[in-house]
C-alpha cells in the first residue's frame, strides 16, 4: 500500500496550496469545480480547530493533513504527466468535458476523496499518530458531519434550476444514485480492514487496488456526459 512522506505540514499549510491551485486553474476546469468545494471543507475544519472545536486537535489535525495530501498527490502526478490513482483518473480525464456540469465534477471529487482517500488517511494517521483506528473514529465522524453537511450546500449551489430538477431530468437520477453518507460508512470499513491487514503487505495492496478501482468506475459514472438544456445556468460552488 502506498504510503506518503513521514513530514507532518499544518493545515494552513495545504490550504495555502488549495487557494494556489484556486488561483491558478481556469474556474469550469472540473479540477478547479472540486478545488473549490474542498478548500471550503478546509478552511471550515481550519476555523474549528483555532476555536477549540475538536476535543482531539492534534488527531484532527493529522487527519485532515493526510487527508488533504492524498488529493495533492494526485494534482502533482497528473502535473507531472504520471497516472494519478484510478479514483481520481476520471474527474482529470473529463475535467474540460462540455457535456459534464458542475456538480457532477463536485460530486465525482467527493467520491474519489471520501471513498478511497479517507480510507488511506485514516491508516496514515494511525501510523503517524502510533494509535488505532477506534481513537481516531470521533474525529473521523466530525469531519465525516461537516462534510455530509457541505455536500447539501454543494447540491443547493450546483444543481441547475428549477425547470431541471424534474423527474425526468437524467442528472436527478445519475446524482440518486450516490450518497455521501453510505461512501462515508463504506470508508471507515476499509479503513478498519487496511489496519487490520498492515501486517500482509501483499493482501493489503491488493485490497487497496480493488478499492481504487471500484471507487474510479463509481466515479466514471458520476462524470457520465449529459444533454445540456437552454436557460442552463450553475452557480460557482461555495
């Protein structure tokens, strides 16, 4: 199983790097359309922490680091014309698809970020912090609320208009199709059998490959390109 560089960044630290890439990327780019949300998801944890917030701020803090790097690890790699991990390939693939709105690449980054992402930062965490996945499960549940709770702005900010939002609309359906909240569940599951399988570095990569890929095909059909309609109008994401 991969595993990052043992430095320990703070997270103003990667939020400064996300305000960069914020900058810098083209704002319908699909990269840029997650950035955004994820920056905000950043920034509101950052925000907490300084408030005292967290009874764990230190677990927080390494959590969320970790976290965060996964994702700029994949920015890198593509920046750097390597492969990124298979769950990330699609929303990279498709970034400046025509047929592909706003919220489906919002959506297709949470989906790459929760569902295999925070499986791996969890086991990080762990090894940084020298504790088990049960001691890092509150911190795990706060973000995974505040996160649940964004995901709700998100679909508010991002879903085109009211003429769009009937029945027959194929982005109501492709988007019913996933959940936050079940992705969440599913991640924690992995978390606590990547743990539990450190020891067997050939099973776990194993695992980790197949989550990988499960996560990218997951991804590849939130990204499916749909029919524009006129009057189509997506506000920028919060």
């Amino acid at each position: 199983m991969a595993q990052l560089e043992h430095f320990s960044p703070s997270v103003d630290t990667v939020v400064a790097r996300m305000r960069a890439l914020d900058e810098a990327l083209p704002a319908g780019d699909g990269v840029a359309v997650f950035n955004r949300v994820y920056l905000a998801v950043t920034e509101e944890v950052e925000r907490r922490l300084d408030a005292g917030q967290f009874t764990d701020s230190r677990a927080t803090t390494a959590l969320d680091v970790r976290f965060a790097q996964r994702y700029l690890a994949a920015v890198d790699a593509v920046a750097d014309d390597r492969r990124p991990p298979a769950c990330w390939r699609p929303l990279f693939q498709l970034r400046r698809h025509p047929g592909v709105r706003p919220l489906q690449f919002a959506l297709a980054g949470i989906n790459a970020h929760i569902g295999h992402d925070l499986a791996l930062a969890v086991v990080d965490a762990c090894r940084t912090l020298r504790c088990e996945p049960a001691e890092l499960e509150d911190e795990f549940d706060r973000v995974g609320e505040l996160l649940v709770s964004l995901e709700e702005r998100i679909r508010e900010d991002l879903m085109p208009g009211p003429d769009l939002l009937q029945i027959a609309d194929p982005l109501t359906h492709l988007l019913g199709s996933w959940s936050l909240e079940r992705a969440r569940d599913a991640t924690w599951s992995a978390a606590r059998a990547l743990w539990a399988l450190r020891r067997f570095e050939d099973v776990a990569e194993e695992f980790t490959e197949r989550l990988d890929a499960a996560v990218g095909f997951a991804g590849r059909m939130l990204l499916t390109p749909l029919p524009y309609r006129s009057g189509h109008r997506a506000r920028r994401a919060p």
